[in-house]
C-alpha cells in the first residue's frame, strides 16, 4: 500500500523540476539582454565614477558634482523639473477631465491630437516653439499692443519650463485619461444623492479616485524632465543648463567621463529617490485612512 | 421600535424635522417626460403618506425608472410638480433635495471603509465626530453588519454591499428613500431574504420608501401600495390586496393575476350581481354587480386560483380537462371548453382534488371573484 501512494509523487517532482528547467531557457534571453544592456553599463559608470586617474577609489567626482557650478545645476535641473511635473499635471488634469466627459468617438479624436505632434521628432517639435516664442514671433506679434511687449519667452526658465512642459503634457494626459475613464460616474451620482455638492463631490470622491493616476503622472513627468537634454539645451540660457547638457560637454568638451559617470549616477539616484517617495506617500496615505476607519 | 429610539432624537437636529411626521411625504402631480416622440412618462401622480413602502411595478420601459429618476432630480421633467414634505423639489438638484437613494449597482466608494461609506452623509451634513461613530455603529447594527465598519466595499459580498447601501442612504434619516431594483444583480434566495429584511427595517424605522422593480412577487411581498406602470402611465394605484382582487384594467388582471379572459355580454342586472351571456359557450355567469348597460360587449377576467372545477351541469360553462400538472401544493389544469376553440381556460386548485386529464368538469367561479371590463377595452 506504501508503495502505491508513494509512486505518483515521483514523476510529479520530476515534471516540476522539468519545469523549472524550462523556464529558466525561456527566461535566459532576457536575463542576458538585461545583463549586458543595463546592469554592466550601469556596473561600470558606477565604477568609472569612483575612479582616480590612476586607477585608485575615490569620491572625489561626486565632491566635484555636489559642489560649485555643478551643485546649481542639479538645483535648476530639480527646480524645472518639478515645475515642469507640477505644470503638465494641472494642465494635463485639465485636458484629460474634458476629455473623459466627451461621448467615446470625440474622446478618441481629442486624444488623437493630444498625441499626434509627439509623431514629430522633439528637435522640430522645439525650433517650432522657438519660432513661436521669439520676440518677433507669432505671441509676441499678437501681443504687441500690450504694454511691456515684447515678452522675453526664450532662453530663460520660462522658456524651458514651456517647452518641457509641452513634451510631457501627452504623458500625463494619457495617464490621467486612462485613470479617469476608469472612474464610475454612478459614484459622483450616489454622492449627490446624499446632498454633496459639485466642490465636495471632486475633493472627496473623484480626487482620491484619480490620485494614483496623479501621482504616477507627476513621477513619470518629474523622472524624464530630470534627463532631459534637447528643450533645455536650445530654449534655455546659460542659467537654465541642466544635468544632461552638463554631462553632455564633460564627455565632448572636457573628455571628462569620470565626472560624468558621477552625474550620472546621482541622476540614477535622484530618479530611485523620486520613486521611493511616492510609493512612500501612497502607503503613507492608505495606512492613515485604515487608521481613521478603525 | 424602542431599541431604536436611541436615534429617533438626533433625526430632529439634523434633518430639521423628524422623517415620521405624518401625512404626506411626497407627492407628484401630473409628471411627464419625453425623450423626442416617445412618452416616457405620462401624466403621473401620486401622493404618498409619510411611513409608506410604495412600489413602482412595470417592465422595462413603462416609465417606472423616469419617474424614480425625476423624483430624485438625476431627470428633468417636461412638466409637473414634485413636492417632498410640502417643499417644490421639482427643478433643484439633486444634491438639495435632502433624499436617499439605493442604486442597483451598489455604487459603494471603494477608496473609503464600510464605516467612511456610510458616515459620508452624516459628515456632509456637520454631524459631531462623536456622533457620526454612534449613529454609524448603530445603523451598521441594525443591518446586521456589526464588525464591518473597517473593511473595503470590495471585500464585502454583493448582499452585504447592497446592506451597505442601504445603511448610508437611510443613516441620515432622508424623509424619502428611493430605491432603484436594489436586489436587482443578487441570486434569488438573498433576493428573498434582502425583502424581508429591508421590510422589517423599513417598518421598525417608519420609513417611507418609493421602490422600483418588475418583480411582481417582490412588488407583492414588500409594498403597502403599488403603482403598476406601463407605457409611461400609471395603470392603478392600490393596495396589493386591492390590486389582485380588484383590478382596474385588464392589464393589471392579467399581469399581477394572470387572469384568464372570456368575451361576453351584459345579459341583465339583479341587486346584487350582474349576469354576463359568454360569447363563445352561451352559459350565463354571475359576477359582482357592475354599472355597465345591458348588452354592452365585456371581458370576464377571473384568475386560475379563483375558479372551481364543478359537477358538469353545475358551472358557467363546461369542458374537458386536457392537462392537468401537479406543481406541489397545486395542480396547474389547462381545460378545453365546450363550443369553440377559445384558448385553454387555466385553473389552479389544491392538489388532491384536482382534476385528472380527461375528465369532464363543469367550471364556476364565485360572483365576487369575477371582474367585468368594458369590451373595447385591449387586454
């Protein structure tokens, strides 16, 4: 009888063992591609950036980096890109609610124009704000008449901060409409059926529905304006320089990787710590309301 | 009603007056409602007592849900008046009409608690912290759903967020509590027994509850009155008792009471009764006296519980058993009469003494269970 009950629990270990071996090919062309396109070259500018010209560990690139010139420019690179995470939330916010109201057909061609100039490469996408924005460009020309025309909409953090702005505006519209859609308009009713009014009804029910969309919105914009090098680099003035075009002229002007390699993990660093605050805010903000309910 | 006399009090602080007052609660005059040529309301009124469980009973698409959505203001009306409590609600928003609503689809908040579920109106309107916890411990008690108040909407079971619903929207004490088909998504037994329950708390509270179903037996089990709906009219307005016995229209015969109809005509009056000639077998039939002139065409609607199976010579008319069912407590039998191919005449009598398949029965009914309508009238 032992022997009965004991033989169909072999081959099963044996399949499942098999199984694990399968698994483990199929997962291999991934763990490889992994392995040499993001953990060695990360592997590596860490260790670049820890190394002395003559081969010795130091931290003498990150002193560098934290300090000076260097250390503003992490400011401005931080201070624009929150601004510009702050902005494309509000206005994509604004966009993405409208858009969720329209009937499906005019929601699809609204989000098609959302999307439609990010087909564009972001280089013509930037000459054609600087086209826009210029002194003798189209706003300034329609707001001639206006006193203290003509408006200095370039080569400032204005500038930068429109032009950013603008790239990641389809980001957070697309986030947030996604979210939004989501959203059952039933709940706002049952809401008002219980007396609460327009202001109540968004600040209790529809915002906190959509605050995971928003906050995921905000760190996606916040994390790829952090890196951004284009817009900055040709709509911004020598105040505005950011992390990226900074790395850019060590490697090309200075040859100056190792202070590069320094920048550039601090930006890897800034974008972890950025995620870590908000997945440290959400669950901040859950165990609080457990705490409430109990 | 004394256990709950705890919250009775605080319905004066918040709402104003107490949702018992007596008289009337709510009362709509001559609502109607058009979606381009279709009426979908027509003309409706109704006046309901403070206390009252009242139900709209149709298909879909005899306005029933229109005329719920204009009471609580998610509809506009074309024309009439809704007032609750002696105030015109009929153009304010929802938000201002101080009503509660209980939505099939539960439409719980799922970002908040049982208990933050349930408190969201009380909250809206100032109650103390204090007493928010109180009145919401004792409203989720009385739904049976003590020891909830910490869980999330989708931890809940249908029934229980249904149960759920059912506590916020009456936790604020709403002079009214609307209630679109709430057992509408749940199986039949919890159906059975959310009825039951949402009928004793509906008692013990003396709530006035307007309900919408197209459950006949639901309309049956739970309401006082029953407003039976179709086309975007209000067919009759009555007691269930009143509905089933004394049906106004012959819609009303045949859809709460799935009557049989037999055409006829007026033959003569006496004091008490009214004697009809049926068309199709020639036999004379007594039923309650009725105003109509003699040899005015008329439908005779009696309904299957409420005829006999008789000796042959005995009954209104006679004919052979051709199917006879056996459903439990009753036999469901199908009886071809005599002189014509008019359709099966269906009787349900207690099994036992039921009819066998074959037979030959005399038919008879008692004169007070037999309704008369004018012949033109459609059935």
């Amino acid at each position: 009888m032992a022997a009965l009950t004991a033989a169909p629990a072999r081959p099963r270990k044996l399949l499942a063992s098999r199984k694990t071996r399968v698994g483990i090919l199929y997962a291999l062309p991934v763990v490889v591609y992994l392995l040499v396109l993001f953990v060695y070259p990360i592997i590596s500018t860490l260790f670049l950036s820890l190394k002395n010209a003559d081969g010795s560990l130091t931290l003498h690139w990150y002193v560098d980096a934290l300090t000076g010139v260097n250390l503003s420019v992490l400011i401005t690179t931080l201070r624009i890109s929150a601004e510009t995470a702050l902005l494309s939330l509000v206005f994509g916010f604004i966009l993405a609610n409208a858009i969720s109201r329209l009937r499906p057909l005019w929601a699809g061609l609204a989000m098609l124009i959302v999307v439609v100039p990010h087909f564009i490469s972001a280089l013509v996408r930037t000459y054609g704000w600087i086209i826009l924005l210029g002194d003798k460009g189209l706003v300034n020309e329609t707001l001639a008449w206006a006193p203290g025309a003509p408006y200095h909409l370039l080569y400032n953090e204005l500038g930068v901060v429109i032009g950013t702005t603008s790239m990641m505006l389809p980001y957070t519209v697309l986030l947030l409409y996604g979210v939004m859609r989501g959203v059952d308009r039933g709940l706002l009713a049952a809401a008002a059926s219980m007396g609460a009014g327009r202001v109540t009804i968004f600040r209790r029910v529809y915002l906190p529905l959509v605050a995971p969309g928003l906050a995921s919105a905000g760190l996606l914009s916040f994390i790829l304006s952090l890196g951004y090098y284009i817009t900055p680099a040709l709509m911004g003035g020598p105040n505005q320089t950011m992390i990226a075009t900074l790395i850019n002229q060590q490697v090309t002007k200075e040859n100056q990787w190792n202070g590069a390699a320094a920048q550039g993990v601090l930006l890897l660093l800034l974008t972890l710590a950025g995620l870590l605050l908000v997945k440290l805010i959400s669950s901040l903000g859950a165990s609080a309301k457990k705490r409430s309910a109990s | 009603m004394a256990e709950f006399g705890v919250i009775t009090p605080s319905v004066a602080v918040v709402g104003g007056k107490p949702a018992t007052a007596t008289g009337k609660a709510l009362s709509v005059v001559a609502l109607r409602k058009t979606y381009g040529d279709i009426v979908a309301v027509d003309e409706a009124s109704m006046e309901i007592a403070a206390g009252e469980f009242v139900t709209f009973l149709g298909s879909s698409g005899s306005g029933k849900t229109t005329t719920l959505m204009m009471i609580a203001g998610f509809c506009e009306p074309d024309s009439g008046t809704i007032t609750v409590g002696g105030r015109d609600v009929t153009r304010l928003a929802p938000q201002k009409r101080n009503l509660g609503f209980v939505f099939q689809q539960y439409l719980l908040f799922p970002h908040m608690t049982v208990h933050d579920n349930v408190a969201f109106p009380l909250t809206l309107r100032g109650v103390p912290k204090d007493e928010i916890r109180r009145r919401v411990g004792e409203t989720l008690e009385i739904a049976g759903l003590s020891g909830f108040g910490g869980r999330k909407p989708r931890e809940l079971s249908g029934g229980q967020q249904q149960r759920v619903a059912l506590c916020r929207a009456l936790v604020y004490r709403p002079p009214v509590i609307l209630m679109d088909e709430p057992l509408g998504a749940l199986d039949k037994k919890l159906r059975d027994q959310l009825q039951v329950e949402i009928k004793t708390i509906q008692q013990e509270l003396g709530l006035t509850v307007i309900y919408v179903t197209h459950d006949q037996e639901e309309a049956l089990v739970m309401s006082d009155r029953i407003a039976v709906m179709r086309n975007g009219l209000v067919e009759q307005f009555d007691t269930p008792r009143e509905l089933f016995e004394r049906p106004k229209t012959p819609f009303v015969a045949d859809f709460l009471g799935a009557a049989n109809f037999l055409p006829g005509r007026i033959e003569q009056h006496t004091d008490e009764h009214t004697l009809v000639r049926l068309d199709r077998s020639g036999g004379l039939l007594k039923a309650r006296r009725h105003d109509l002139a003699s040899g005015t065409p008329v439908k005779v609607a009696v309904q299957p519980g409420r005829l006999r199976a008789c000796a042959i010579d005995d009954g209104f008319c006679s004919g052979t058993v051709e199917t006879a069912t056996y459903v439990g407590t009753l036999v469901r039998a199908g009886v071809r009469i005599d002189g014509g191919d008019a359709p099966l005449l269906r009787l349900e009598v207690p099994a036992g003494r039921g009819p066998v398949a074959g037979e030959r029965v005399g038919i008879t009914a008692d004169p007070d269970d037999v309704n008369l309508f004018a012949g033109e009238q459609e059935g």
